[in-house]
C-alpha cells in the first residue's frame, strides 16, 4: 500500500502501519501468555502516542527515563509504570513517584541518599540495576556491562545483603539480539546475583529483545522465562522491549532534491541522516531502501546523503536499475523506532511529518506536519 501513497504525501514523513504493528503484537501477546509474563513498551525507542490504544490492548504498560515520558506513559498508554535513570535529580523523583509503579535506582548511594522521599511514597515498588559484567552488544555505546560503565551495580558492592525496601531487580545488556544472548546473560546474572533473586518479588530483564524478527527463537525464549520461575519461584517477571514492538512496521518517505558528481554520483535528498535518522551516524548502520540494492548490484549507483551543512551528512551507498532524478521519491525502511524519537532540528531543518496507515483497510491519516514554530519553539 505504501507505494499507492507515494504521489500524495509531502515528504519527509514517517508512516507507521498499524496492521504491521498488530503482527507484532500478536508475537508478544503469545510471549506474555506463554510465559506469565508482563511486557512494557520502552518508550525511548518507540513514542508515538497516537497508536498508544492499540499498543495498550496487548501490552501491560510503559517504561521511562524521565519525568516527561513517564507522564507520557500513564496519560497517553493509561496502564502501569516503570521508571529507570542512570540518576534522578530531586526534582524528577518526586515527579516520578506521583507517576510510575516502579521506579528503579541506579546506584546504592542515590537509594540511599533518597529514602526520606522513597519511604513516604504510596503504591511504588522499588527496585536497583544490576550489572551482570556479562557483554552482548556489539557497539560499545549500547553496552550498559562495557567497561568501565556507568550502569547497574556490580554484586560485590551489595556486600552479600539486599538494602532494605527493595523488593526488585532489573538487568539489562541486550541491545537488537536473539533468544541465545539472553541466556548466556541470564546465565551471568544468576551466578552473580544469586544471593539476592531468591528475596525479590519481581525481576526485569530489560529490552533489547529482538522477539518480532522473524528468526528470533521464541520458544527458546519462552523457555528461559518459564525455567527461571522454577527456579527461583520469582513472582513477576518483566520485559521491556522496544524496538520488538515496532520492528518493520514504519517507513521514511523521501524526495531527492538534486544530483551532484564528485568521483561518485551524489543524491541529495530531503532526509537528514543527521537531524532525521541520526541512529544512521551513531551505530552506525544502513539502513534498507524499497527497490533498492547494494553499490554495484544494480545499474545505477549513488552516496545518499542529507541536505543539511554537516560534510559527514552520509545515509549510505545504494543501487537502482534506472537514474535517479530530483523529484524522484525513495522510501526508507524500518523507521518506526529510534527515529521519532531522536530527531532533531539542526540547521533549523523541519522535522519530517508523521502519518498513520492500516494496510489492512487502506486508511492512511496525516498526524502531524511540523512548522517553523516548533523549531523556534525549542529556542530562545
């Protein structure tokens, strides 16, 4: 249905497709009845509100790392709660406690150092990162057990004693990764942590589960859960996917503006990699094009690259089987999560409009175009 919108939508846009994230859903739903679990949609990655009611039929609620998506969460999703920081001011504590379920510290001093607030709070449960020392990822910014991190707290530090108050755990390593990575990692957090789990009335394995990739073993999965509740008899077990929500499920609608030639052809489109799709920098990584191929697969190869003034403003090499010409539209593949919600006005660039599809009724509805208002409107 996508390529039926081409002509008629103004680009940038992102499109997300709600009969995509329904096929998502129902792989999760059966992970969460399979295995009891409870699973959270991790705001960081995925934020668009609009399909919060849907996402909420399945899903048990939201996590967040600030005031601001924890709010998020509890107005727009409606069901439970959970919050993580590497640190909390104050300020956002207080904030956090009127808002989340659960709320888990980063380090023994900041729980410490906080009991007076935690103490008086109604209805919250409390919980502290752990760090496994057990490495997955693959780039080291997205590796919390990389040395020298500054995520989670090591077992030794807990002197063989659970603080007082604390009735969780939450371990995180996983970054777009199969069922065999977390059971090498629950492997190291059982070893490690095993003088704390027995005493704990919940556990939260994170996110970075890829669950909806069509290769991802589930039933190992399912599994791992359902042997770890044997073991340890742990009441409540949590998930906090992200990008397993909306895996495959969006797209970037994009327009080239202009060919250039320098040892290469160059296409320059209206898609920032900077400001639009800035995970494209910083994992980095390339991300697929609709009918397009590697450099040198088909007859036409270009340098992608953004308008914007950065020299390095670079989505990648790609192939096609005929020229490219300004005008022509390119639509950019799996954009639902860590795009939204990182994009930025640089170089007072608009921020690509954001659409809803369901494919499976042919409804598409513009959400949101972005004006000059909003980048001033981060200014002062």
């Amino acid at each position: 249905m996508i390529g039926t919108l081409l002509d008629r939508i103004e680009t940038p846009c992102f499109v997300v497709d709600k009969s995509l994230l329904r096929k998502n859903l129902a792989v999760l739903d059966s992970v969460r009845k399979r295995a009891g679990v409870k699973i959270l949609l991790a705001q960081k990655a995925f934020s668009m509100y609009a399909v919060y009611p849907l996402l909420a039929q399945v899903l048990d609620g939201t996590c967040a790392s600030s005031p601001d998506e924890a709010r998020l969460g509890r107005e727009e999703f409606g069901k439970e709660v959970t919050a993580f920081a590497a640190a909390y001011s104050e300020q956002d504590l207080r904030e956090l406690l009127g808002l989340c379920n659960h709320v888990i510290f980063n380090s023994l001093s900041q729980w410490e150092r906080f009991r007076p607030l935690t103490s008086a709070a109604k209805n919250v449960r409390f919980g502290l990162r752990c760090n496994p020392e057990h490495s997955e990822g693959t780039v080291e910014i997205y590796d919390p057990c990389a040395p020298k991190s500054r995520l989670g707290i090591k077992a030794e530090a807990f002197l063989g004693k659970c603080p007082e108050g604390i009735t969780g755990l939450h371990v995180h390593n996983l970054c777009e990764q199969n069922a065999d990575a977390f059971e090498r990692t629950l492997k190291a957090f059982e070893e490690k942590f095993d003088f704390l789990i027995p005493q704990m009335q919940w556990i939260n394995f994170g996110g970075g589960h890829h669950i909806t990739r069509p290769d991802y073993e589930v039933d190992l999965l399912i599994r791992l859960l359902n042997d770890f509740r044997s073991r340890w008899h742990t009441p409540e077990i949590f998930l906090e996917p992200g990008e397993a929500v909306a895996l495959n499920t969006g797209y970037l609608l994009s327009t080239v503006l202009d060919i250039v030639h320098n040892d290469m052809d160059i296409a320059i489109l209206d898609t920032s990699a900077e400001a639009h799709m800035p995970d494209v920098l910083e994992m980095p990584y390339r991300p697929n094009i609709i009918g397009a191929g590697e450099a040198g697969e088909k007859a036409f190869t270009y340098r992608l690259a953004g308008h914007s003034c950065l020299a390095g403003d670079v989505i990648g090499d790609y192939s096609f089987d005929r020229a490219l010409e300004p005008g022509d539209k390119l639509v950019f593949l799996d954009m639902a999560h860590y795009s939204m919600v990182k994009t930025n006005t640089f170089n007072g660039l608009r921020l690509p409009s954001i659409a809803v599809m369901d494919s499976d009724s042919c409804e598409f509805t513009l959400l949101r175009k972005f004006t000059y208002e909003d980048f001033k409107s981060r200014l002062s």
